[in-house]
C-alpha cells in the first residue's frame, strides 16, 4: 500500500495461490513493513486473520497453542486463517502440525512473520513435507511501474537469445537511477521526501533492532548489532571479512558470524556464495554480502543524490547499483520457467564476476557497471570466464547491466543491457 492508499499488485501473488493449493501450510516471510499482511489481507478476503502483535493474543496461544487453533479452525468455513507476526510463538508448529495431520486439506493456515520462525532445531522438522515457504521482499522495478515480472534470466538461459525478443528498455537517466537506489523498496517508506524518508528509514533499522531482533535470538549487545548493521551498509556488495569487523566491533568473531545470521534471517542482507566448478582450487571461497534494500542502505550512509558527484563518492554508486541489480534477480527467481541459483566468483589473482547464475545445463555471467558508456573491454573477465577460465566447457551467455540507453550485441553470446532492462518484457 502506498502513501496515498494505492494497492501496488506484488508478483508473488501467483506463487502464493500456487502454494495454498499445493500446501496444507503457507509460511510468508520478509522485512516488517515490506506488504506481507496487505498482501494476504487483499488475496483472502474470506479468511480469519489474528495478529500476534496483540499482547492478549499471543498470550493465549502460548498458554493452549493446540485448542486456540483447533478453535479458530472449528469456526473457520472458508478461506485460510491467517497468522500475522507468527515468529512471536515457539508453540505453533507442534499444535499446527497435531491439526493438519488430523485434517489434510490445502491451504488451511498462512503465516506471516519478519523471521522464519520454522528454523529452529525444536521445530525445524515439525511442518516439513506440510508447509510451503515463499518470501516478500521490497518492490521490484516492475512492480512499480505496475507491469509483468521480468524473465530475463529465463532469456538469457535460452541456446540462442536474441535482443529482438525483448521489449524496448525505459529511458532513465543517470539521475533518475540514483533515485531509484535512494527511494527503496518499501511500499510506504519510499514515497516520502528524502529527508523524511531517511529518517523513516534509519528509525525503520532502530525498530527491527529492539523489537525483530529478539524474536530470533535474544542478544546481550544491541549497540554492536547496530554498529554492524551500519558496517554492512556500507560494504554491501562486499566479500566479508569476518575477523576484521569483530575487531572493528569489539566482538569475537563467533558473535559477528552468529548476528550475520540474524540479519540474514531478517531478510536485511542476503548471502551470495561463491561459484565453484569443482576443480577450480584457485577460486575465492568467501560469500558476498548484499544489503536488501539500497534505500535503508543510503540512508545509514547519509547518501543523497549529491553524493555521487564528483568530489564527494562517486565510487559508493558502484556497490549500491551492483546489489540493486543482484535485488531485482533474486525477487524474480522464483518466478522464472527454470530453477537457478546466484552466486559471484572471483580468482586469486583478481579476476572477478558480479553474479553468476547457475542453470545447471547454462551459466549467465553478470557484471554491474555504473557507467552511462559500456566497451568490449568491460566484457573481459566474461570472456576469460567462458574461454579459458572455469566456465569453459559451459554454454554461456555474459550479460554487462549498465546506467545507458541501448541494447548491444558484443559478440559471442555477450550483450550489454540498460539496467532498466530488468523491467522489459520477453518473447520466448
């Protein structure tokens, strides 16, 4: 829902009817605040929805999990009951699981939660074969601008893609790319004036910290988490070093990898693994970290649209662009044709892709380039990548996303795409 009570259509809608009708359970998850209870609310207009955010609720639900479900579902006729906020309680699996066992239907509850309250060692086995997982993240560029997801990887993966099957790239500037990246992903947050919406923002992070936070995992340091919170911020689309940011943040290294989990669970950073071909022992195994959400990410920073000049730090477009781009591949996974993976690779001696998507029988290689000008040149370590390095072998096509206008062939499977290609349609 936006500012002025518009409902943006999510494209995860199709996954989530999908779900219901595969699934006894749904498990919604994402950042507070993405659309998940507006989402649910518009689909189920039927359903019975309970929100544990109510103190009385939730109390209620711990002190007889079991006989308050079976109740709601008693008086339940049609549509699902929904969970809001379900990661607030440790004692809804087992009791789900007792009623859904005895009563097979589909589509029977859904949840919502910030956390996937379903990871834990007591009931990580609990609802399995029983429940389905999808996850809400910030908007997309298409489904702000109101059109159908993209299938570009689904293109790309093709033997033989062509750029006359993609619909013409919007014309965005330099400028209006920034705003983009400084706007965000959420629904509320990213209309306000900048000023208003950094604020919201960094509050947005203060409020995750002292209220999500303990719904995973109780912490002694809530100061720490946000010094490291303010630290992935600015090393998105970074490999992380975990030994120096404990030494930055005074932790033990154990610390800094257990509140990494944290965030991960939070959907506030994602972890993109290194791609391997098996043999390749020369390849850097560290993972790169990506913030979730570039606008969260520029307001921790103080950016504005000013401080991509010159003079001030150019060089910070570079990382916010590179984990916009891999944002809006991750979101459309689940909506593509094929089943695929991200993953970055990068050697020992400094070669380097931003992603790469793994089809199984096709490899994509990615890479970012904040630049309004694209040459042969920036095609490079695709090319050693499928000729020479540990791509050879693989069918491949190498895609270089940049801030210009044109669609271009480079050659061999190689083409340069406006990054507003990432909202165009595809002819397959």
């Amino acid at each position: 829902m936006t500012q002025n009570g518009d409902y943006l259509p999510r494209h995860l809608t199709s996954e989530l009817r999908d779900a219901l009708r595969a699934a006894r359970v749904v498990n919604l998850i994402g950042p507070r605040q993405v659309g998940k209870t507006t989402l649910v609310r518009d689909l189920f207009d039927q359903g019975r929805f309970i929100t544990l955010d109510d103190e009385n609720i939730l109390a209620a639900i711990e002190a007889d999990p079991r006989g308050q479900l079976s109740s709601l579902a008693d008086d339940q006729e049609s549509g699902p009951i929904v969970i809001d906020e379900a990661q607030r309680s440790r004692k809804l699996a087992l009791a789900m699981k007792a009623i859904v066992d005895q009563d097979r239907r589909k589509g029977q509850f859904v949840l919502t939660g910030s956390s996937n309250v379903f990871t834990t060692a007591e009931v990580a086995d609990s609802l399995a074969g029983r429940m389905r997982t999808l996850k809400l993240w910030p908007l997309t560029m298409s489904e702000v601008s109101r059109v159908q997801p993209s299938r570009l990887i689904d293109w790309a993966m093709q033997d033989n893609p062509s750029l006359a099957q993609l619909s013409p790239a919007r014309a965005l500037s330099r400028k209006d790319y920034i705003e983009l990246l400084l706007a965000g992903g959420f629904p509320e947050i990213r209309e306000l004036p900048l000023r208003a919406r950094q604020r919201q923002y960094r509050d947005y992070i203060d409020a995750v910290v002292d209220r999500d936070v303990a719904d995973v995992m109780p912490i002694r340091k809530p100061d720490a988490l946000r010094f490291l919170i303010d630290q992935m911020a600015a090393r998105t689309a970074q490999e992380i070093n975990t030994s120096e940011l404990a030494k930055l943040a005074k932790l033990k290294r154990e610390t800094v990898d257990q509140y990494l989990d944290i965030l991960l669970r939070l959907s506030m950073v994602s972890k993109i693994s290194a791609w391997t071909p098996g043999e390749g022992k020369r390849d850097i195994k560290q993972p790169k970290f990506h913030f979730v959400d570039t606008g969260i990410a520029a307001a921790l920073r103080r950016l504005n649209d000013r401080s991509f000049e010159i003079g001030n730090s150019p060089q910070a477009l570079g990382g916010l662009l590179e984990s916009f781009v891999v944002g809006e591949l991750q979101r459309t996974l689940p909506l593509q044709e094929g089943d695929y993976r991200l993953y970055h690779w990068r050697s020992a001696d400094r070669r380097e892709i931003d992603v790469v998507i793994d089809g199984g029988h096709r490899l994509v290689s990615v890479e970012v380039k904040s630049a309004a000008t694209v040459a042969a040149d920036d095609f490079r370590h695709l090319r050693w990548f499928a000729t020479e390095g540990p791509g050879r072998g693989r069918s491949m096509v190498g895609l270089v996303f940049y801030l210009g206008e044109q669609v271009l062939t480079f050659g061999d499977g190689n083409f340069a795409l406006p990054v507003s290609s990432l909202t165009s349609e595809v002819e397959l």
